[in-house]
C-alpha cells in the first residue's frame, strides 16, 4: 500500500518542544510558502542494495538521518538502476508503520530524463517497435537521454511505484544540458540549440504542471549542472529562461525548485550572472521565491577532474603505490590550505575547533537563498558530522567568506 498524503508546512514546522536538535530546530522553507526543511538532505546517489552501494550501512544511515530530524531526502530514477528509490521507499514504510514518522513530514525529491540500465532498455525496446521517444539523445551504449515528456511521466510513474507514495514533493528534470551537450556535439548554432531546449522544456513543464493538478506532484523542476554558467558556455541553463518557459504554461505555476553545484570551487550560481540571466542564480531564484538545493558540497569539479574538499582519512605514509601517495600529500595539501582560508576569513567565534568538513557545509548552509545542502550521508558518522556544522553560528557573511576563500586559492590566481 503506497503511503498517501505530502510534505505539509504544518508538519515540517512541528510542534513548539516536540522535538530537540538542529534538523528539527533550524528549518527553512523549501520555496516560498512551501514545507520547511532541515538544513541538510540526505543524498542517495550512491545508495543502495547492492554492497556497492553501501547496504547496509546506508539503510542504517538513511534511518539514523530521519529519526535525528533530517526531512529532505533526495534522490533520482538512474540512482543504482532504482535500487536508491525501493530502499528510500522500504525505510520510509517501515518508519511509517512504527509511528516513528508521517508522510507529511517528510520532502520527497526525485529526478528524471537519463535513460540507464532498465529505463534505457524500455527506451531501446520502445525504438525497435517502431514507437521511439523523441527526442532521444545517445551519449554511448549505456547511456542515454530523452526530453520526450512521454518518458519523463513514465519515469514518474516509475518513481511513486518504488518510493510507495501516492504524490512527490518535487519531481525534478535531470541535467537537461545533455540536450544543448547533444546540440553542440552536432555544431548546432548556440541561439538554434537554446530556442529548441526552452521549447522540449516548456513541453515538459505543461506535463509536469498537468501532474501537479492531477495531484501527483506538489511541484517541479530543473536539477542542472550548468546552471548559472556564464554565457559562453553553449549548455549553459538559464534560471530566467526556465521561469519564463513555466509562464507560458501557467501564470501561476508549481515550477518551484531548482537544484546545482555549489562550493568552494564552483561558485558560478552565487559569483556570476548567467547566460540570459541579469543576476546571479541564487539571487534571482530568492526573488522568485524559487526554492535551491546545492549538491556536491566536498566534489568539485575542475578542469575535467574531481577535487575532494575535505581531509583525507588515509595517512599518505602509508601508502605503498607512488601515484596513490602523491595524490594523498597533493590532497592534504589543497586540505591545509582551504583550513587555513576559513579560519582567516570565518571571524564567527565558534569555529576554532570545528573540522574543514564542517565549515565547508557551514558556508553553505548560510549562504542566501539556499533551502539546503545535499550530502552523501551513507554512514552514520556523516549524518552526525552534518549535524554539528548545523550546530555551529550561523554565517550572516557566508557569501563573503565563500568569495574570499575562492579568490586567494592558488590556482584561481592570474599567471604574471
């Protein structure tokens, strides 16, 4: 039996004194007008059945997070071929069943548009029958994408079957830039390919909006790893232009979240004004009353390569391969150095004694117009870890903190 109901503001918010701790004290609203929710979600990207994916550990932690006041959950259709919505849905059934939480209290956040393991099977298969969705975009032989609103609502239909609920809180289109990524690979002309993606994103948007009225979903839209791109980049995703796209379907739309990278590395979404934007990402969604969730607050990407923002666990000295021991040292390095940033520039008393983890996620937190931070908690010690950042002061300067952090890093510096 599928649970029923939605995250409501009345049951985010709690009552006065029920409940102790920082998941259940300090909640913001989702987007405006919307249920309250922790300052950190629990991520599931890398959650599962499977050992690969961290089960046990991870239903362990996914309980942990719930029961200490974590209400947002995050996760998406191609997360561990499914396997990460079944055991979301099994945790939230089995805690529902003892009392120890209600539907209403819980945000419930998936995504759509890869087309991976199983889903991408149904869209092969859909091919050879001579009924395709369009438009299909192939990356490989593994990975597919499709903007086609047929498959999005298939893979809605998809994701309330494995998360046994009868309505998503938000139910997101899935790095749709792999559609300009398509565009640019075949030498489409930039102002071509960016009229067809607002147009496929308008098309989604009116099914999506179709869904909310039906009482499926509370709200939609867009998780993108180019949002807030400056405006050179040809797949760069345009908060204005998606807003605008969700008017022309409804003047007053469901079209309340969006989700990006934000840390100390790739601060585009608060540093820059994007392609077609007059403002920054966050700033004009918190005009907007646009709801932001940030992911990969400690995995930047640079260059084409991962930087980890935290300490490494792993003492360098003791590793045998010369590769692996270099990248250790280069890593505790850049960690040393990011430490000794925060500690100059975060003057906040209070953080003398917290580790690079938490200050990472405290910047982040306070950053404005973030609704929460998404992190990878698959280990109860990440869920307890997240939860004393959430105990610190909180930032009023976290923008400037960011910003100084990232202007002094080493190699952001111009060359002479």
């Amino acid at each position: 039996m599928k649970l029923k109901g939605y995250a409501t503001l009345e049951q985010t918010a709690g009552k006065s004194g029920q409940r102790q701790g920082v998941f259940h004290e300090r909640r913001r609203p989702l987007y405006s007008g919307g249920p309250l929710v922790s300052l950190v979600g629990f991520g599931s990207y890398r959650v599962g059945f499977a050992a690969g994916l961290g089960f046990p550990q991870c239903r362990d932690a996914l309980e942990y997070a719930l029961r200490r006041g974590v209400n947002l959950i995050d996760t998406s259709t191609n997360y561990g071929n499914g396997q990460s919505e079944l055991l979301i849905g099994q945790t939230l059934a089995a805690l529902a069943g003892e009392n120890q939480i209600s539907r209403e209290q819980v945000v419930l956040v998936s995504k759509a548009g890869y087309a991976q393991g199983n889903a991408l099977e149904f869209v092969q298969q859909r091919e050879r029958e001579g009924n395709p969705f369009a438009p299909v975009f192939k990356f490989g032989s593994d990975l597919w994408y499709s903007l086609d609103p047929a498959f999005i609502l298939d893979q809605l239909d998809r994701s309330l079957s494995r998360l046994g609920v009868e309505c998503l809180d938000v139910f997101l289109i899935h790095n749709p830039e792999y559609m300009l990524k398509a565009y640019e690979h075949n030498s489409v002309p930039p102002d071509e390919s960016r009229a067809a993606f607002y147009s496929q994103m308008t098309k989604c948007f009116e099914a999506l909006e179709t869904e909310v009225e039906r009482g499926r979903l509370r709200s939609y839209g867009v998780s993108s790893n180019t949002l807030g791109a400056t405006s050179d980049d040809p797949t760069a995703v345009s908060l204005q232009r998606l807003i605008d796209a969700a008017a022309k379907v409804k003047e007053k739309n469901s079209f309340k979240v969006v989700q990006c990278p934000l840390n100390w590395i790739e601060v585009n979404p608060i540093a820059v004004e994007s392609a077609d934007d007059q403002d920054n990402t966050l700033t004009l969604a918190r005009g907007a009353g646009i709801g932001v969730l940030v992911n990969r607050p400690f995995n930047a990407m640079h260059e084409g390569g991962l930087i980890r923002l935290t300490r490494p666990t792993v003492d360098a000295s003791s590793v045998t391969d010369e590769s692996q021991r270099k990248g250790l040292q280069n890593w505790s390095r850049l960690a040393a150095d990011l430490e000794r940033l925060a500690r100059e520039y975060i003057t906040t008393p209070g953080f003398d004694e917290a580790p690079l983890s938490q200050l990472v996620l405290s910047t982040l937190m306070w950053q404005p117009g973030v609704s929460s931070v998404l992190c990878g908690m698959r280990r109860r010690e990440y869920v307890a870890d997240a939860e004393e950042a959430g105990a610190l002061p909180s930032l009023i300067n976290a923008d400037q903190v960011m910003a100084q952090i990232y202007q002094d890093l080493e190699f952001h510096k111009p060359e002479n």
